[in-house]
C-alpha cells in the first residue's frame, strides 16, 4: 500500500503539490483525474521515488520511497513523454530493462510485442507516438513490478489499442495483483477500468473516493409525469439535480436506487426508469456538491 500524507512538491515559488494525502491499495486501479498542470505529473514521480517531496512522507509498505531502493524496484514509472535510448530497438530496451528489473520476463515480452504487431528489431524511433506507448505499457507490464504508475497512458492510443491495454491491465491485476495507476484529463478514458478515483486540482486533492461507494450513493432516473414537479415533491431525498424537457424528467439524487423508485412511484409517473450513472455524471455530482464545477475543472 502507498500512503502519502502530507505531500508538498514546490517549484520555485509554485507549489505543484500542496499538502496532498492520498491512499493507494494493491490489487486495484487507482485513477488520477486532472486538467492539465492540475500536479498529476509530479505526484506520480514522487510516488516513484524520481522527486523528493518539500513536505510531508510517501511511503510503500512503510519505506520512504524517494530514500530505499526496495521500494522504487516494485514501482515502474511510465512518463507522459515517451523516452527510448537513441537508435535503441526493442530487444535492446529488453536487454536493459531485464537488467534493471530482476522479474523482468523476456518470454512475455516477445508474446505482447507480437500481439501488439511491434517489430522486435525495429528502431523505436521510426514508431508513431502510438505505438511507443504500446512498447512503454509492455515494458512496464513485463518488468514484473507490483506498481505500474501510467502518465497519460492512453493519449495518443486507437480505441482498439485502448482497449487492449485496458484489457493487458486487468489480466495482470487477476493474476499476479498488478496496481496500475493511470493519471489522466479524461473521466471517460478511465470509465471502465478505475475502482478508486482521486481527482487533482491545482496541486491539491479535492477528494478521493472508491467508485462503488460512489456510484451506491448517489442515482438517476427519467420519468415522465402528468403534471409539472419540483425538487420538493422528492423530500426526503436529496436531489442534487433535476431537468425537464416538457413532461420528461432527470433527476439526479444521494439516496439508494430501491429509495428513489419508491418515492418516484408515490408520484404517479406515466412511465420511469432508473439508470446507470457515467463516471463523468457521478463527478459532476460530487463536485458540484462541493461547491466546484468539475466541467470547468477538466475541459
């Protein structure tokens, strides 16, 4: 487990990472959220030992990373800006890799390239910025860490190759207990793939929350209704948003799915429906609950 408490990052007179305290489980994907500058990029290099914190302790399993070698041997850090030895191939950046990480596996290596359709003895940089971070994500994925800490990894990938290392991700997290880490901008590139979302702003976590905590917490629902209702014909529910175009409505509440179709049928609709909420509707909700407007956050 990888607890920071505290963390303050400074640059000069900025503070990229301001006072920062998150928590990150094994066995599970953390997800990063935040616009560009927002300190993703930093917080990852600390928690992978590259960066010594001002303040404040990043610890897994109790050792300061920055300070043990243990620790950043289970951590492999992959940058936003892809980084290959000049001239170097594949095999070469295998060869080194396997150095560097004594669970490296060369076998599983030569079988993800293949699957990837990378070319062993091809100089990587005559690769699309596509396919050098489908090598970075496989080189990660066989150095046999038990973090991977992904920066912006799926910017830049096709949907299938999206999918794929979505895919190589939650194999790994089944059977060996892989922990990837994945910052990104995008709500929805971590839709399908995040148990665990912190979401980064100007240096400092608004909140940390496990998605389906979030997601048992707050519900949707469109209906339809003879006449016109208002947020207070839902109490005691909490409605944290309600629309209407004509006699259909939205409504967004913080109460369980069975407590929102209850007080929804003692209203009489003509017709309604629960549904499932977006990870991007579930963020809209908690931050606007906040005070924040995640919408001016991230896009």
């Amino acid at each position: 487990m990888i607890q920071a408490a505290d963390v303050t990052k400074r640059f000069e007179q900025r503070a990229a990472i301001d006072h920062v305290s998150a928590q990150i489980n094994e066995g599970s994907v953390f997800g990063l959220i935040g616009s560009n500058g927002a300190g993703k990029s930093t917080f990852l290099r600390l928690a992978a030992g590259i960066l010594k914190p001002d303040e404040g302790t990043l610890c897994l399993d109790g050792q300061t990373i920055f300070e043990s070698s243990q620790a950043k041997a289970r951590i492999f850090y992959i940058s936003d800006e892809q980084y290959f030895y000049s001239n170097a191939t594949p095999a070469e950046m295998r060869d080194f890799y396997s150095k560097v990480y004594s669970k490296f596996d060369k076998a599983r290596f030569q079988q993800l390239l293949r699957t990837f359709e990378l070319e062993m003895d091809r100089k990587i940089n005559t690769f699309s910025k596509g396919m050098k971070k489908q090598l970075s994500v496989i080189c990660g994925v066989c150095a046999g860490t038990d973090y991977l800490f992904c920066d912006e990894t799926f910017d830049g990938l096709d949907p299938v190759a999206r999918q794929a290392v979505k895919s190589l991700f939650a194999g790994e997290i089944a059977q060996r207990g892989l922990t990837p880490v994945v910052a990104s901008h995008n709500l929805r590139e971590l839709e399908d793939i995040c148990d665990h979302v912190g979401l980064l702003h100007r240096g400092g976590i608004l909140f940390s929350r496990d998605l389906d905590d979030m997601k048992l917490g707050i519900n949707k629902a469109q209906c339809v209704f003879d006449e016109p209702v208002a947020k207070e014909d839902f109490t005691p529910l909490e409605v944290m948003q309600l629309e209407s175009r004509g006699s259909l409505y939205t409504i967004t509440v913080r109460a369980g799915r069975d407590e929102l179709a209850a007080r929804i049928q003692e209203l009489r609709p003509i017709f309604y429906e629960v549904l499932p909420l977006t990870l991007e509707e579930i963020f809209i909700s908690e931050t606007e609950a906040r005070g924040y407007d995640i919408k001016k956050l991230l896009f």
